[in-house]
C-alpha cells in the first residue's frame, strides 16, 4: 500500500476483530530507495458491526447573550461511553475530532454515562454556527453528529419613541410617556434620573423598571428648587441586551436653552462591542468613544437662512419649487466646506457666540481672504476647530451618524421605508424641496437620509479603526491625504443605498454640488 507524502495516518479496511496484526511502514525516496521500516502490532477490537453508536443534540429553545448548554444522549450496545468532544466547525471524521487536542472535552452526567453536556460561553454573535460532537464508547465504537447553534443574541432593542415629558403645574411630579419598540423580544424599560441644582448634577437614582407595554412612569417628589431633571431611559429584551441611552430633559427653574430651530441630541458611551444594526464603518470594533450631548439643527440650513448670513444664494434649485412648497425653505446647494465654515463662524458672530474656526489666526472670515476654489490650500486646509466654543460648526462625522440613527435600528433616518423620510430618486423629480416636509426620525431630525448630502468637519478616511480619533483634523496621518471631506446623508438622485444612516461620501473641500449642502451643531455646555 502506497501512501503520499505528508499523509499522517492510514486506514486499512476488511480486518478482522480479534485478530492481531503486524504492520510496517517504510519510507521511500524518489530513487526508490527504502528505510528498514517500523513494526508494529495492532489488535482491532471486537465490535458487533450490527450495532451502531447514535448520538442525539439538542439546545434549549431560549436565546441567551452568555452560556448555552448542549446536551448529548448517547445510544450504544456498549457498557460506557469513555470520551465526548465537541469543536466549532470541528471534523466529521470521529477519529480525527477525538485526536484533535484543540477540541473540548464535554462533561459526563454523574447519574448516567452515557449523557453528556457542554457548555458554550460566548461574547458575541460570532459563537454561533455549526458544532461537531464525537464520542468513543468502551467497545472502540466511534461517531460524530452535528448541531446548529443560533440561540445566541447580542443585538440590542430600539429605543422607546416618542418619549415626552410634561412637568405637573405644581412643579411636584414628572410624567414620562412613551411608545415602545417593535421588537419582538422587547421586555421592558429602565429609567434613571439625576437633578441638578444649578452647579453639578447629583448622583444617579436608582433604576426603575416599567414593564412592557404601560409606556408611562410617573415620578413624584420634584423638588421644585432644582435647575431641571435629566431622565436616563434603556429599553432591554428578554435575554437582558440593553439600548443605548436616550435622555430627557426637564427644565425645573432654569429655562430651556435649546435654540429655536435645534434639538437636542443625547449623549452616549460607544463601548466599541456594540452589534450595529444596521452596520456602521464609523463605530467600528473597539473604537471607543464618548459623544456628548449636543444641538443640532432640525433641518438643513435653507437658502433663506444662507442669504440672510452670506448676502447671496448660489443655489441652483433657486426656483420651481415643487407645488404647495416654499423656495426658500428649500435647502442651500453648491456650497463647498469652505463655504460652511465662513457661514458657522459668521452666523456666531451674528448671534454673540463665540466662534469655533480660526483661519489665519483669526476667527473672523473677514481676514481669511477669498473663499478657494482649489482644495489644497495651505491657509484654509490648516483650519482649526475649537470644540469648546459655543459657536456654530459643522458636525463631526460620529455626531452625525448617532444623529441620524435616532436611538433607532432603522436603514433609514427614521424608517426602514426610505418614501417616509427622505427625497431621492424615487421620489424627487430630480431636484431638492422644501425642508421638513417628510417625516422626523426619533431625534426630531427631518431629511437626514435625503433631499441634499450634508458637509461634516472630518477628513475622508476610506477605513477607520478603533485608533481614528472622534474630533479634529481626524482622518488623515498627513496634508498628502487630507484632500476630501466627508459628507453625510443621502440626496435628491441617490438610490436607497445612497441614503442609508451609514453612508458616507466624500468630496474636495472646495467643491460646489447641487448635490451638497449642510446642517450646523452647538455645544451644550
């Protein structure tokens, strides 16, 4: 019998059990040299071929997001079983899977030999697939079955919707109404609040648990000294996967400082082990980031709102609105990221705020100079953000796609149905409208997934990793690659996959598009 180099093992059939036999294996060279050889004896065991070993798996039907138990019962003639593996994606092939040291040995039941369990601990959905299970019995009988395993779940609930709160009139309870999310396994909400007294919050009340489908929670005991109330609201489902966090505000004494035309965007913790869904080439694996609360505006800045800043409208939609819609609700186009920048900063001028770009070590776009029409200016392209300043300024690209997302899971702004929320190809006539006209997402943003695409402050980068950084410059190691800036959002002649929450486009930061216009952000603090 001839055997190919690099083959570890022979199987020699038609043996028969009981009897012993010597075997010797030589090795040859090319030149038909051969070795001595090695002897050695084997006896195969006396196994009644009418009896075949069966193995039976089974998982409990529940899901689960840390251990899974698998249970083997094992049918054989023979007095025990004497050795249980399993393997993800393992060997059909018994013998090999028994030798495989990589493999995990299952536990044998104390009462009954011949079933056996193992669990499977995972971290994420990755566990999941096809397990190969081989057992040997004590009369040398060995078999292999496999399981399907897809009872692990990571993926975490929609966040509640609008969620509403009204202040009694005596300022002594707080009334949060909400609508639950759609998710089948959707089990119930915790809440949590702090109160702040005009200098620093206090410590996080204990958390609250309200069961599916009440979607009401009335907290009494308001002190009606304090500055507001901030709830903290998690949706979790029944295997305990909880959502980000979706915050509401209650102003107490103090007055409400969002600005007129902004909502308020909630804070949140990106762990980095989140299951995006959809998926986000922005919070990636391991990227750890911390967003702040943050205004932004509800709408995309309008060609009124650009003129009444910039003293002229470059749009070229600047007429034929479509019927019943206002021209100049609709939003700016042909306007470069330069030309945000000079907006922002003039626009937080207007309004005494304090700037946030400095060009030329000036944040006033009067001593920049002319707006390039090339992209690789040196002055412009070494544009420096302040992100502790109060002024307008362009979102950062993860401010933008949280923003977009609303707490939600949806593929688009809002809906899993891009007609409902956003202009685009479908729906358009090929050209922009009136903004505001289709429906928010749960943030109280209107067409972040279409009508035009939307500048962000961050340079381009075609992968991000969990080392690219949240703010800044962000995206490119050096000038050679800092060319183009992102954008965000679909537009009036994109397809549905052009509009999704987590598309991104680029473009030269002195580019003008009719395709491309913008929406501006606040600090809170």
């Amino acid at each position: 019998m001839f055997a190919a180099p690099g083959l570890k093992y022979m199987e020699v059939p038609n043996l028969t059990n009981g009897t012993e036999y010597t075997f010797t294996v030589k090795t040859m060279d090319i030149s038909g040299n051969k070795s001595e050889g090695v002897t050695v004896k084997a006896t195969p065991l006396a196994v009644d071929s009418k009896e075949t070993m069966k193995i039976a798996l089974s998982v409990p039907p529940e899901k689960s997001n840390t251990t899974i138990t698998v249970t083997a019962n094992i049918t054989t003639a023979a007095q025990s079983v004497e050795k249980v593996v399993y393997k993800k994606d393992g060997s059909e092939v018994a013998s090999k899977l028994l030798a495989d040291s990589s493999a995990t040995a299952a536990v044998k039941d104390s009462s009954d030999n011949k079933k056996w369990t193992f669990e499977i601990t995972a971290a994420d959905e990755t566990a999941n697939g096809i397990y190969t299970v081989a057992a040997i019995d004590s009369d040398g009988r060995e078999e292999t079955a496999q399981i399907v395993i897809s009872n692990f779940d990571f993926t975490p609930p929609k966040l509640v919707s609008e969620l509403n709160a009204e202040l009694s009139a005596e300022k002594t309870s707080v009334t949060l109404t909400w609508n639950d999310p759609s998710d089948e396994d959707f089990d119930h909400v915790e809440i949590s609040f702090v109160s702040n007294d005009g200098t620093s919050d206090s410590e996080k009340s204990e958390i609250v648990t309200v069961a599916k489908g009440v979607q009401t929670k009335v907290f009494d005991g308001i002190d009606s000294s304090k500055d507001y109330y901030k709830y903290f609201i998690v949706t979790v489902d029944t295997v305990g996967n909880k959502s980000s966090i979706i915050t509401k505000k209650v102003n107490i004494t103090a007055v409400s400082k969002i600005p007129e035309g902004f909502v308020e965007i909630p804070a949140t913790s990106i762990t980095g082990t989140e299951t995006w869904t959809p998926s986000s080439e922005v919070f990636v694996s391991e990227r750890a980031l911390e967003i702040p609360s943050f205004y932004m505006s509800d709408h995309e800045v309008t060609q009124k709102e650009y003129l009444e800043i910039m003293g002229k409208n470059p749009s070229k939609f600047s007429s034929n609105p479509a019927e019943g819609e206002v021209q100049e609700n609709r939003p700016v186009e042909n306007v470069s990221w330069y030309d945000a920048l000079v907006y922002c900063n003039k626009l937080s001028m207007k309004q005494k705020l304090i700037p946030c770009y400095t060009i030329k070590g000036s944040t006033n776009p009067a001593d920049w100079g002319d707006v390039p029409d090339s992209y690789n200016n040196d002055d412009w392209n070494a544009v420096e953000c302040d992100f502790t300043k109060d002024g307008y300024r362009l979102p950062v690209l993860v401010e933008w796609e949280w923003a977009a997302r609303g707490g939600s899971n949806y593929t688009y702004s809002g809906s899993d149905t891009i007609g409902d929320v956003a202009w685009y190809k479908g729906n358009s006539s090929s050209k922009t409208h009136e903004v505001k006209k289709k429906q928010k997402n749960n943030y109280g943003l209107y067409d972040m997934s279409g009508n035009v695409l939307e500048w962000c402050w961050d340079w381009r980068s075609s992968s991000i990793n969990k080392n690219t950084p949240f703010e800044g410059n962000a995206y490119g190691a050096d000038f050679t690659e800092k060319q183009t800036h992102s954008y965000g959002g679909g537009f009036y002649l994109g397809v549905e996959s052009d509009c999704t929450v987590f598309r991104r486009n680029s473009h030269y930061a002195s580019n003008r598009s009719t395709m491309a216009g913008f929406r501006v952000v606040r600090n809170i603090e």
